[in-house]
C-alpha cells in the first residue's frame, strides 16, 4: 500500500454576470460568466462547458431556462435525471419529467402521449427532463403514427449533462440528435457539459457535421473559489474491495461505532461489478449486521427493484457501482473505489469525494504509474490521463456508426412518403458523413435476404445454406440500432439482496455469468442463488441463424465478443466464395467490426444445467422468455 496527498484546488472568479448576481451569488467562477455571455449573445449553437466535479455547471442552466421559450434538459440515467428534479424544484423552477413510466402507451399511441405531454407542458413548465433514449426512439422510427420528430420542433435549448457517460454506440444517436435539433431551430443553444468531456466527440461536430462549438473551461486559480478539499489517498495494487472484504468492513465499523448521526451519507463503496457490490452486501448482512443497519446499496441491480428507493431512506453508507455514482452530491469523507477502467471514468469517481471537505480516498487495482507523491489535484488530474487508457473514440468508427443510424432511420421510414419523412432524407443525405454507403448496404442485404426460398417459394437460396443464415444474423444485427443504447435481454428476477431477495428486471446474459436459477416461480420470474462451489454453472447460448452452433456464454464480455467475432468474419469469408452473392462482403466485415455484437444480437435460446430459456424477440415489445425446467 502506498499513502500520498492530493492537495485542494479553487477556481478562478469575477464580480458576477446578473442573472447569477439576481440568484444571489456574490461572486462567479469565471467559467460561469462565460456561459452566461454565451447564452445571452453568442452566436455557436453548440457550447462546450469543461469543469471539474463539484465546480457548479448546473448553476448556469437556470439562465438557458429562463432565456429561452422551451429548454429540455437531458440526463443520461434516471436517478441523476431525480436528483435534479428535486434540485431545480427546490430553486422554484418547474420543471416536467419525461421518461419510460410517463409515456405507457405503444405505437400510434405513444406518440401522441409524446406530442401531447410537450403541448401541455410547454405553458405551464419551465423546462422539460428527460432521457436520450426516448428522443433516439423517436429519431429511429420506434413510435409510429403521426410525426414523431415534431418533437423536437418544441425545444429552442437543450442541454447534455455528464455527457462523458455515454459509448460509441449511444454517442452516434447524440450526435444524430443534435444535428436535427440545430437544423430546426432558427437559434438554437446546446450546452454540453462534463468534467471529463470525449473529446472526439466534439471534434466530430466541428468536423464531421461542420458545427460551430464554443469551448468554455473552468480556469484554476490558487487564489480563487475553493471547490475541492485536501485527499488522504492510499493506493492498493491489484486488489478488489471485495479481496479486502474483512478489512473494510472492521474500518467501517469503527467509522459506525465513532458518531452519533447516521442520516446523511458519508461513505461511499463504489465497485465495478455489481456482483461484487451484491456479494459485499451480502457479506456485511450475515457478518457486520450493525454496518448493514447503516448502509445502502444502489447498483444496476438495483435500478428496477420498487423496494430500493434512496430518497426515502437514512443511511451512513453507500455501495454502489458505476450505475450509481453519476451525480453523487453528497459530503462524501470516506471513499473505497476500483480503479475504473479509463481515465475519465477515473476522475468521475475519485471527484465524488473531496468536495465539501477533507477526505480519505482508497483506491484498489491502481497499479503504479506517474501518481505516488503529493500533489495538487489539477496535477493529479494530469498523472491519471497520463496513466490510464484514454476514452476517446476512433473518428473513422464514430462516422460509420452515425452514418449507419442515419441510414437505418430512413430505411424504415421507406414505405412512407410524407413531407416530414423527406425532410429527414435531405437532412441526411446531405450532411451526414457515409450516410450513402451504408444506406446502400442496407437496401442490398434487405434485397438479397428477400431471395431466401420461403418454402416452395423462389429464391436463390435455401433456408439454411451459409448465405441467407449470414443475411438472417446480419439483419438482425440491424436492430441494435433502434434504439441509444443497444439491446439487451432483461428478465425479471428475484436476487440475493443481504436480509431480503430483490425484485428486478437485469441483463439475463451478465445475471447468468455470476448466478444459477434456483426456481422459477409462477410469474415467470427467475429466482437466483450461487451454486454450492460458489461457481455459476455453464450457460450456452444459441443465436438467431446459428441455432446450431452453441455459443459459450459463461464468459467475460469480452471473451464473448472476441468469439463472435472470429465467427462472423469466417462465416463472411466462407459466404464471399459464392459469386452470385450481391451483397459487398468488404463492407459485411466492416459492418461487424463496428459494431459490439454482444450489443446487437439477443439469443433465441439460453441453456443452463437445469433450465432451458427461449426467447421471443419478434414482438413489437420487450423480448419474451419461456423458462422451462430441463428433463435430466
């Protein structure tokens, strides 16, 4: 273990601008003036707001709200999206909600639900919150009826907070986003805010999309406004919180047994699996009850369970994962962290504790590198950059992504003709960058995947020859691109939660690398538990096209890609033998390399020891699984 400092860090002010000095702020970080100026009279429709953790972003939204007829702001999960909900309710700013649970409609449905809550909300709120998600859905064509996109007709502002969050996949819907969105707005502002901003990102607007961005970042200034705190730091190498599991936990209980007050949070464990965080849980139920009594967890798991609800809970101590760390705003003095793995994410975590006060800060997995000795934070800062891999994105890849989403949204808009639809066409087909080349890629598999013999049908080839099981898999690699994120195949499940079982929907392929299906009981929820050995039996999985070729799926997620993806170029070579194939094998390869199969396919069937699970993903919904016990 090595113990080192991180010194405070302040920031520079100036007398403020007067919408801040109106608030009540006796001075301003200098980077909160420059917004403020920008959003008064600058002329880039897109800003760029670089500042620290803690350094007061979300200050300088509440002018954009104030300014503008409609501003929508955007967050990238639902518990931020909360928490500020109850920040801007608290400054008297009325604000709606839009998410999955306001919008319970489908099709033709929902999207009036959609224009209707933005016609209704637009006079009698100053602001509308949301997720990306649903303004991708509407892009991608996933409500029908009448002009989904007229929703973004609505908003002259838009903000995206802790933009850094998102990956490539969810990044090129973004960027798709705020193409649309400058194209509709005679002056639009976007706000793109981060501590630890892609910068890629950024730089694929100004090239790639050929938008004017105005870069505002936070100065540090010794003599300035104080935001972060001295940092005891003791680092250890090539460990996981839950390796040091006893040792924590004596610390913690020494941390209970030394105050009196336990409601506000002041310990924070964040962890990088939330199988680990719900072992450690687990740990502190049947060995350290009293710790237990005062702390909470929120990971992935957690998200989805009704019985976990943060905001109506005391307690002392927080476990959670990168799931639940993203706007952590409590005076965090004690802080266990894995080392994440890049440097932005490094800094989000570690900026969580510090910042109302002095902190002590362990770090595990963090091996040696150019950190060790005592420095200020911004020097800090500097040493993990330097150290850690970076996060940003290949521009090549980032393009083809964008290019793909664009294309895809108008393919299945192809039996439309309406104006709105046109519309969308000549915004992409004219500014967006490889949008010709993966439209026509699309139209080519979508043609030949129609020369499939459909029975005693014609057809060039038959059901199960290499080529149409390649434009089968293919066109349902398609589908990933519906929606932000990608797919995934949630179920509901019943998981060990220390004194209780936890009710969730969760990823069933990530559940069922670190759980056995214990029961099943009569709603179809699956009922979770670690094997005797403490080691997950072996799961397979059967994807559409290849039923036949078994798929190991008791793996790392990487370890599962890398298989995938060797298989899919070999089918792709085997498949480019055949001349009369029509569909460019050069761009089939490009295709998958692009993207994260794991990310794009979901199994037509998973297969455990004892269970055998099929999956109905043709609906218009949420996939559907039938569990069934298997007969040994």
């Amino acid at each position: 273990m090595t113990e080192f400092e991180v010194d405070g860090a302040s920031l520079a002010t100036e007398p403020p601008q007067p919408p801040l000095e109106e608030r009540g702020f006796e001075y301003a970080r200098a980077f909160q003036n420059r917004v403020i100026e920008w959003i008064q009279n600058g002329t880039d429709p897109i800003s760029v707001v670089r500042a620290p953790t803690g350094a007061g972003k979300t200050a300088t939204f509440y002018e954009l709200i104030e300014s503008r007829d409609m501003t929508l702001l955007v967050y990238p999960t639902n518990a931020l999206l909360r928490q500020q909900r109850e920040r801007f309710e608290d400054d008297d700013v009325d604000v709606a909600v839009l998410n999955a649970n306001t919008l319970d409609g489908h099709g033709h449905e929902r999207t009036e639900q959609l224009l209707s809550f933005v016609n209704k909300y637009a006079t009698d709120y100053d602001a509308v919150l949301t997720n990306p998600d649903i303004l991708q859905a509407a892009i991608q064509d996933m409500y029908l009826g009448s002009d989904p996109m007229r929703f973004f007709n609505k908003f002259d502002a838009i903000v995206y907070d802790e933009f850094h969050f998102y990956d490539a996949l969810s990044v090129s819907g973004l960027l798709l986003q705020i193409k649309i969105i400058e194209e509709r707005q005679p002056d639009p502002k976007i706000l793109l805010a981060s501590a630890t901003p892609n910068e890629e990102f950024v730089r694929f607007l100004r090239e790639r999309i050929g938008l004017t961005v105005r870069d505002i970042d936070s100065e540090y200034d010794s003599d300035g406004d104080q935001f972060r705190y001295r940092m005891f730091v003791r680092r250890h190498e090539d460990r996981k919180i839950i390796d040091c599991r006893d040792e924590i936990a004596t610390e913690l209980q020494d941390k209970i047994d030394a105050v009196d007050d336990y409601d506000e949070p002041q310990i924070v464990l964040v962890f990088n699996s939330a199988k680990d965080s719900n072992d450690f849980h687990d740990f502190l139920y049947r060995e350290y009850p009293t710790v237990f009594e005062h702390t909470a967890k929120d990971n992935g798991f957690d998200t989805n369970d009704e019985s976990v609800d943060l905001d109506e809970t005391n307690f002392y101590i927080l476990n959670t994962t990168s799931k639940g760390e993203v706007g952590l705003d409590y005076d965090i003095t004690t802080l266990y962290m894995e080392k994440p793995f890049t440097a932005s994410a490094f800094l989000q975590r570690f900026g969580r504790a510090g910042r109302q006060s002095e902190a002590t800060v362990d770090i595990y997995g963090l091996g040696q590198g150019p950190w060790g000795e005592d420095v200020d934070f911004p020097t800090f800062a500097e040493q993990i950059y330097e150290g850690l891999e970076s996060t940003q994105m290949n521009q090549s890849r980032l393009a083809d992504l964008v290019g793909f989403r664009a294309a895809y949204a108008i393919t299945e808009r192809e039996e439309s003709s309406s104006w709105f639809n046109q519309e969308l066409r000549e915004d992409f087909e004219t500014n967006i960058d490889r949008y010709d080349r993966w439209y026509g890629f699309i139209q080519a598999v979508n043609a030949e995947y129609e020369e499939i013999k459909d029975g005693f049908g014609p057809g060039k080839y038959q059901q199960n020859s290499p080529e149409a099981k390649l434009l089968e898999f293919t066109k349902e690699c398609f589908k990933t691109f519906r929606g932000l994120r990608g797919r995934s195949l949630s179920a509901s499940i019943k998981y060990p939660r220390g004194d209780q079982l936890g009710v969730t929907t969760y990823d069933l392929s990530t559940t069922l690398r670190n759980y056995d299906i214990v029961d099943v009981d009569d709603n179809n929820t699956l009922v979770l538990g670690l094997s005797d050995d403490d080691t997950p039996s072996v799961v397979t999985a059967r994807l559409p096209a290849y039923e036949t070729e078994p798929t190991k799926y008791d793996q790392s997620t990487k370890a599962i890609e890398e298989l995938l993806q060797t298989k899919i170029h070999r089918h792709i070579d085997q498949t480019g033998l055949n001349e009369e194939f029509s569909v460019s094998t050069e761009l089939l390869h490009r295709f998958f390399e692009t993207i994260r199969i794991v990310d794009a396919i979901i199994p037509s069937r998973i297969t455990t020891s004892t269970y055998d699970i099929e999956i109905d993903s043709d609906t218009n919904g949420p996939p559907e699984i039938n569990v069934q016990a298997r007969q040994i």
